[in-house]
C-alpha cells in the first residue's frame, strides 16, 4: 500500500529532484495523487490503477501507473497542454504462480529507459537509451 504522502524520495523529476504528491482519492482498484505544489490551473497528478479480467488460468491483471501533467505551451504560453507519461504491465496472473516473470520484464523495462549500456547507474535527466528513444521519437 502506499503512503498517503510522497514525500520521501519516491519520486524524482529529471533534474534528481524529489516531486511531492498527496493522495487526493481511491475508489475502487484506483488511486489519484495530486503534486502537493501544484497550481490549480495546472494539474500535476499520478495515478494507479489495476483491473483484472478473465478467469482461472485465462485470469490477466492489466496495472497502470501514470503521470500528467498540464503545463503551458512554449510556443503559444495562451493555451495549455497535457503531458503523459505510463508504464502499463499486462500479467497472465491465473497463468503464474510467482511474480518472477512479471518482475523481470519490469526490471528490463526500467533499466532500458533509465541505463545505457553496461551502467548501472539511473538516469533521472532522461538519456537512458529507452527515455531518449521516447523523447526524440526514435526506432
């Protein structure tokens, strides 16, 4: 379960630097949090939610983590925007009977938007391989 308040390192903006968010609501398999400095005009938000479908050894967990966030268009500062960014894990869970699988493809993902190479260090600036493909739009 989460903390009703992120605000220990969770999580980190491309500079390194810690972003504190609130929960605002969970309802059913959902929880929304807001950015704690948010302005109202533009909503900093993170939300999880999982949903499951199926049954028995066709049962399938589809589990979403996403950030959006409005901000103002730098090319037109009249008219804003939303930012989004998800990472979605969709896991045969009727299928498993352990995490391992479900874990490692995780793990590949993680390491290929925040690594190059051989190192083992996290790029928070966004120059691991998988975040600069995202971010250039390249194949």
């Amino acid at each position: 379960m989460l903390s009703n308040t992120l605000n220990t390192n969770e999580i980190k903006n491309a500079a390194g630097t810690e972003v504190e968010f609130s929960r605002l609501s969970t309802a059913d398999r959902k929880t929304e949090f807001s950015q704690i400095t948010e302005a109202p005009a533009t909503p900093h938000r993170l939300k999880v939610s999982h949903q499951e479908s199926g049954s028995g050894i066709n049962l399938r967990r589809r589990s979403v983590i996403r950030f959006d966030k409005v901000v103002a268009s730098t090319v037109d500062a009249t008219k804003y925007v939303t930012v989004s960014a998800y990472a979605v894990l969709d896991a045969p869970i009727g299928a498993l009977v352990a995490n391992t699988e479900m874990a490692n493809v995780l793990a590949e993902l993680m390491s290929f938007l925040a690594t190059t190479g051989a190192a083992t260090t996290v790029l928070f600036d966004c120059t691991g391989n998988g975040a600069a493909t995202l971010l250039n739009g390249q194949l």
